[in-house]
C-alpha cells in the first residue's frame, strides 16, 4: 500500500499551512496516512572526513566563495531549463546543493526542473525540503499542484491550486488548471466558475472555453455547451495553427445525441490538427461501428488501440468490429485482452488536456 506521507508545517503568507509527500505504491492510488521521516543514517558525516588530507575543494573555500560558486550554478542551471536541458540543469542544481545544502532557492528550482520531467514525487520531495527554508511562491504552489494532477490526486491538486489562484489571482493558467482540477473531482460548477476567471484574464483562449463547455455538459446544461464549443471553433477559424479540443468535445457530445454525421465530419477535422490524439479514433471506430462503416471503424480503433493498449474498451469493440467482418481468431484475440485489462482494472488517465 502507500509507503509514507509527509506533512510539514511552515509559516505561511495567512499562518501555518501545510505541505505534503506522497509516495504511492501504485500509481494514482491516493494517501490517507501521515508521518514525520527521520534523516538517514547515511547523512551523518564521520568525524575523520575533517581530519587533514581529508577537505575537498570545496571545504576549502570560505563561506562567501561557496555561495558565489553555488550561485554561479544556479545561473547556469537556469539557462539549461531555458534551453530545454534537463538533464543537464538537474546535475548544475544537485552540484550547487552539495556546497549550499539549505539553499531554498535551489530546492524550488530542482523542484520545477523534476516536475518538467515527469518525475512528480522527487519534485515533491524538493518543494517540500525549500518551504521547510522559505515560503515558496504562487508559482511553487502551481507546480505543487500539477505535480499532485500527474500522480492523479486531484483533492490534493484542488488544494495547492486554490491557494496559489488565493495568492496570484492574475494567474490565468492556474486558473485553467484549477477548472482541469474541479472538472475532474465533477465539481462542475466550481469548474465553471475557474474557467470563466480564465477567460476573464486570457480572452479567447481555446482551450478554456472548449473545457468551459465541458463543465457546462457535466452540469447538464447541454444547449449551452454546444454554443460555447461551437463559438471556441469559431474563434480559431482564420488561425493557421488550431486546438483539436472543441471539435472533439463537441463531435463527442453529437454522438451521444445521435448526430452521428456531423460528429464525424468534426472528428476527422480533429484527426488532421492532431493526428496522435487517441479521442478522436475511439470516436471515429464508435460512430463508424454505429453506420455498419466496418473497414473504417477497424481502421480506427486498431489506430486507437496502437496508441492506449491498456484500455479494454477499445480492445472490445474492436474484437466486435473483427468478429462481424468473420475474423473468429482475430476477435477471440481483443475480447481475451479486452477482459485481462478489466479484470486488472487499468485505467490510464488523461492529464494533458
């Protein structure tokens, strides 16, 4: 089950708050336990390493000189982010901790330079070591939070994203990620209120509205969807470089109303603005299944069960699509995965809205 779960309390902007580690031991599965970790061992430093002979470089300098040199890292490590080096900014970070180990700045950095990595609970682990030394940004928080969203603990997500919209609300992203958060703990209206404040601050951003019109439907509020999704297309009409997202959601929403003609016209828009979007093919092989179209729809669900081998879903209908084309084994083949997956209950999660 979940190993540890740290929680430290620091003084905040309005008193103590609380920042905390997870560490699941499967993924997405969620903590409900806290405890206090104790330092290792390992961090304790023999008396002989100060015994002459024994002094890196390092040691060597004076206080002033390893914090210039600790600070010269950081600057490089920066300019490595920039440019996309991860790799190569986490190793100038980690070298600038060993001189400056309580250097907060650092730690937040390292943070941000795991979380672009993917690599959510090491981030954690240095967001919380840098709040234990300062209070960290509306920004910090931000990426706090999209940490929490990657390991699929959106109450966690919906907290640090609060507080970080609480302390910048000029922020139109969190706002955005906050109506992602509310969205999927089907807190609809929440959701629509967060995306509107986006929109207030980002005027015609795509994607906003098209999610806007998401939590609109999840409220039933299906007449209103359609309008914002229709106006987010709209929008992005005379644009050389489009978002797929509102002719999916809104193709989706006409399939389950039975409009199946128009939401194909929709999604196959989609599929040319993103071709590797795994939506747009489980739609297209749903509508084209429901036209009897089955060469179309074995076309795309093969495509979509290429691009999310762990979804059961797919693997079913695409073994119903086999068997009614009089492909026996090759159907056998799908309904055999298709009740594997189901049975271990993988359920892969889309966070990249």
């Amino acid at each position: 089950m979940v190993q540890d779960k740290l929680s430290r309390l620091l003084g905040g902007r309005d008193g103590i708050y609380v920042l905390c580690l997870l560490t699941p031991a499967i993924f997405f599965e969620i903590p409900s336990q806290f405890s206090f970790s104790s330092p290792s061992a390992s961090t304790q430093l023999h008396k002989s390493a100060f015994e002459p002979g024994h002094l890196t470089r390092s040691q060597e300098l004076t206080p002033a000189q390893r914090l210039e040199e600790s600070q010269e890292m950081l600057r490089s490590a920066n300019e490595l982010l920039k440019s996309g080096s991860l790799p190569d900014a986490e190793k100038q970070v980690r070298a600038s901790l060993e001189k400056e180990p309580d250097a907060w700045r650092a730690h937040f950095l390292l943070g941000l330079i795991l979380f672009k990595q993917g690599r959510a609970k090491e981030s954690l682990d240095e967001y919380t070591e840098g709040a234990r030394l300062h209070t960290p940004s509306a920004e910090d928080l931000k990426i706090v939070a999209l940490n929490y969203v990657l390991l699929g603990d959106f109450t966690e997500a919906d907290k640090w994203l609060t507080k970080s919209t609480a302390w910048n609300p000029a922020d139109a992203e969190a706002w955005y990620h906050l109506g992602r958060t509310k969205y999927n703990e089907s807190r609809f209206e929440e959701a629509v209120g967060a995306f509107r404040r986006c929109l207030q601050l980002e005027e015609k951003d795509v994607k906003a509205k098209s999610n806007l019109g998401l939590s609109l439907a999840g409220l039933g509020r299906v007449a209103e969807a359609q309008a914002t999704y229709r106006e987010a297309i709209a929008w992005q009409a005379q644009s050389a470089a489009k978002t797929a997202e509102p002719y999916i959601d809104l193709g989706d929403l006409l399939l389950d109303r039975n409009q199946t003609d128009e939401a194909i016209a929709l999604l196959l828009t989609a599929d040319a603005i993103s071709p590797e979007d795994v939506r747009v093919p489980e739609m297209l092989g749903r509508a084209y299944w429901r036209q009897n179209k089955l060469e179309d729809a074995e076309l795309q669900l093969e495509k979509a069960v290429k691009l999310t081998p762990a979804s059961a879903a797919n693997h079913y209908l695409l073994g119903q699509v086999y068997r009614k084309r009089g492909m026996s084994e090759k159907a056998k083949v799908e309904f055999d995965r298709a009740s594997e997956l189901s049975a271990s209950h993988v359920s892969p999660a889309n966070v990249n809205r």
